[in-house]
C-alpha cells in the first residue's frame, strides 16, 4: 500500500514537472497555461498597484523584471555585460518615479557581480583558465590598486571600516567590469558591437536632454529637483535648469555627452560608410547640444581636451587636417563671436575665464588650505572619509564634509601622496599601453578604434582634475570597457595579420 501511494507521489511530481517544462521552458510560455500564469501575474500586480500601495507593486514587478535578467546575467555573460551596461541608463529615471526610494546602485552592483560570477561558473564547467587574458600592464597595476587598498583597511586614521568597505566593493565592481569586458570581446566584431549599443544609448540620453530643454520637465521631475532647495540651487543657475537627462545629475550627464560624442566624431573620420558617418555626426549633434544644456563646464573642456590628442596623433591625415581647421574656426566663434544673450554659450565660454570663474577660486583656495593635511598622512585620512561620504561613514572625522571636487585631490586626501601616485600610474598605464599597440596596429579599421577610444580615455582622465569623474554611472562601463579593448584588439590585429600572409591551399 505504502509503495503504491509513493508511486502516486512520484508521478504526480513527474507529471508537474513536464507539464512546467513544456510549456515554460520549451514553449517559452506560449501556449494556454503560459497565457494564463501571465494573465494571474499581470492581475496580482496591478491589485497590488490599485489596492495595496504604487510601490508594492512596482516592487513585485521590479522582482519579476530583475529576476529574469539576474538569470540571463549569470548564464549569458554578454547579454549580462549588456543588461548591466543599459540599466545603468535608466535605473536613475525610474527611480525618480517613486521618490528615489530604491536603491538604484546595489541593483547595478548586483548585474555586475552576477555577470562576472557567471564567467567563472562556466568556466569552471568547461575547465577553462581563469586569467587567460590577464597577462597584461592594465591588469598588473589594476591589481596592484587592490593590494593597497587592502592596506588601506589598517589605515589609523579611519573612524570606521563602513567607508572603505562602500569604496572597496565598488572598485571592485569596476574591476568586474574590466575582466567582464575583458571575455566578452573575442573577436573585433564584439568591440563594435559594444560601442554601437553604448552610443545608441547615449544619443538616445542627448535626445531625452534637448527634449527637456525644449518641451519642459515632466511633471516628477520638476517635483524631484524643486523638493530639495540645496538641489535646486545648484541645478537653477543663468536663469535656467541645468538638464539632466536620464543620469543621476548634470555634472555625470554632461561629461557622458562629451565623452561619447568625442568617440562618435572619431569614428565618422575613420573608415566608416556614407551611412554609418551620417548616424555618427547626427548622433554628435545631439550629445554635444545635451552636453551643453547640462551646463556642465568641466564637460566642456572635455571636447578639446579629446579632440587635440585625437590630433596630434593622426596629424599626417588630410581629413584630420580638416577638422582642426573647422573645429578651431567654431571654437573662436563660440569664444569670440557677438553672441551674448544665450546662457548656454556664456555658460561655455565661463569655462575658458579661469580668472572670472569663482568656483574655480573657490577650489584652488580649497586645495591650499588641505594640503598640509595630505602631507601629514602618507596614508591619507581613509576610504570615504571627505566629502558626503566622509559625513555619512566617518562622522566627526577631520575631512568629513570637506568637498574634494577633484577626483586627484579626492586620492590625495583619502589615500594619501602614495594613493595619487599609484592612482597617477594607474591612469599612465592605460594611457600608454593604448597609444602603444595604436602605433603598431596595421588595420585601419582597429586602428580609428584605438585612436577613438585613446581620446575618449584621455578626455575623461583629465575631467578627472576637476571633478570625481572617473567612476561615474554609466561612464565606467565606457572607461574599463575601453581598457579593455585595448588589450584585446591588438591580438585582432595580429590574428588578422596571420590569417592574410597563410598561403592558400588548392585542391587539384
């Protein structure tokens, strides 16, 4: 009796399990019971909407949405380095939805991790090498970052190890982002593909910025930036809203636009087609007047910064030639010209009147006025220690509240003279190993790849003086992404070499 009744059970599991699997899992949900579990779980979330709370059911759907793509991040390491890249777009946006009351960084945090677990996992089945593509300087001084940091954790002068765990994790999360982006590019093709999709996303936040500038702020976002007065003094200046777009702030937005249209107006003077060059060029309109409206003038600075390495290492093309001269024309009628009634243009032009700038004052005073403190501390104050952070984490802390602005200055106090040097060879390293395998690159297409990505790198590197702007949401999958690729598209290079000079083979 006991064995039929286990028989019983047996089956009836069995039987549930097939039916689950063929119809979810085989079907992918397309038949009558898909229908109807999507049916049940589209009416229990909007009773949740309508009945319980707008957020009990934004957070059930944030859980089904998040689940599935936690999934995907964990067995499909490209679509993950995808997914983690394009949320980092939106998160922000929907977050001011429902009061910014999610905690949009651990979700990004979380696709990141789960992504780079998910190499290893595969890896580990497959019984592949851990760090087949790690033999390089990048790497090397990425991992002598963390070593010191690791010492960091003993530094005496910390309040508490809460900030430098907060720091600690997301560097490591963007070294995840590096080694991720170190896989996921095994051929030329992929390093094109992630720059067309980060591209396309950018043009689509240029886009999103012009209309805010044009129609006017939606309803939750004007609540969102006149719910906080200090936010509102600093977003409300010349008599009209910074834009933000779909990023956290202008400052990050701003800088995204500069950084991608100097890397979109590159790859229009490459070996591109008539049509790719047309989406390039209009896609660069569009982030450079986002960029503009962002008000953000360390972005601005960002654009010659680029585009004059961008220069000097392609001096000898006719076409670079070119637009030097276009560029230097516009660049002195921005500068110069009769035109004195738009904020924007003024605004841009504050950028290049140093000695009229009183923010600019203001931090070279600050700068003065802390450096004895970087040289007391050869280990710096600590993780997380100035600036909001240092208030949140380090309260009562000697350099708690004190703003950085600059993201040297920001290594200097928190990790001392021996952190900015590291941080300065760090920074070099990149530099050097990209402009190295450029000039030995052969193939003209990898080669405007470099050159583009080079400049990219560069621009942001020196923003980095002004403001905190290495690291920045979605900037960092941009920067280690480019890392990364300058790693691995000189092995393109050769390998396309090899296959040229392989003699053919006939068949008689």
């Amino acid at each position: 009796m006991s064995n039929s009744l286990t028989d019983k059970k047996f089956s009836l599991v069995t039987w549930v399990k097939d039916v689950l699997t063929e119809h979810f899992r085989i079907r992918k949900f397309n038949s009558p019971l898909g229908y109807l579990f999507i049916a049940f779980v589209t009416i229990v979330i909007t009773f949740a909407i309508a009945k319980i709370n707008f957020l009990v059911g934004a957070g059930v759907m944030g859980l089904l949405i998040g689940g599935g793509m936690v999934l995907v991040c964990l067995f499909d390491t490209k679509w993950g380095f995808y997914i983690s890249t394009a949320s980092s777009f939106f998160v922000f946006y929907f977050n001011r939805m429902i009061n910014d009351v999610a905690p949009v960084g651990v979700v990004i945090d979380i696709f990141i991790t789960i992504t780079f677990v998910g190499i290893y996992f595969k890896k580990t089945m497959a019984k592949g090498k851990y760090w087949e593509h790690s033999k390089n300087p990048i790497t090397y001084v990425y991992f002598l970052m963390i070593a010191f940091l690791v010492i960091e954790a003993f530094n005496p002068s910390m309040l508490g190890l809460g900030g430098w765990i907060f720091s600690f994790r997301k560097f490591l999360n963007f070294i995840m982002i590096y080694f991720t982006a170190l896989h996921v590019f095994k051929s030329m093709d992929d390093v094109k593909q992630f720059i067309k999709i980060y591209l396309i996303l950018c043009v689509i936040c240029g886009v999103y910025g012009c209309f805010q500038e044009w129609h006017g702020l939606l309803g939750f976002e004007s609540h969102w930036v006149m719910s906080d007065p200090l936010k509102w003094r600093l977003y409300f200046q010349g008599g009209t809203i910074r834009k933000w777009s779909l990023l956290s702030d202008p400052t990050s937005y701003g800088m995204l636009m500069a950084n991608a249209a100097i890397l979109a107006l590159i790859l229009a003077m490459g070996p591109a087609s008539r049509r790719q060059r047309i989406y390039y060029v209009v896609g660069s309109m569009f982030m450079l007047m986002g960029m503009a409206y962002s008000g953000t003038r360390t972005a601005t600075a960002m654009i010659p910064a680029g585009l004059v390495l961008f220069v000097l290492m392609t001096i000898t093309s006719k076409k670079t030639l070119a637009f030097a001269i276009s560029f230097l024309v516009l660049f002195i009628v921005i500068i110069f010209g009769p035109i004195h009634s738009n904020g924007t243009i003024n605004r841009i032009r504050s950028t290049f009147e140093f000695s009229e700038d009183e923010s600019f004052n203001i931090r070279d005073v600050n700068r003065h006025y802390i450096q004895p403190y970087m040289w007391r501390h050869p280990l710096g104050g600590g993780l997380s220690t100035t600036g909001v952070q240092g208030e949140v984490y380090n309260p009562g802390h000697e350099l708690a509240g004190f703003p950085p602005d600059s993201g040297y200055l920001k290594a200097a106090l928190e990790t001392g003279p021996l952190g900015l040097l590291l941080t300065c060879i760090v920074y070099f390293v990149v530099l050097q190993v990209g402009i190295r395998n450029y000039y030995r690159t052969k193939d003209p297409v990898i080669r405007s790849y470099y050159v583009g990505i080079i400049s990219t790198t560069f621009a942001i590197i020196v923003a980095h003086y002004a403001q905190v702007a290495i690291g920045q949401i979605p900037g960092a999958f941009l920067f280690y992404g480019s890392a990364a690729a300058m790693v691995k598209m000189r092995s393109f290079d050769q390998t396309k070499k090899e296959e040229e000079t392989q003699p053919e083979t006939s068949i008689l």
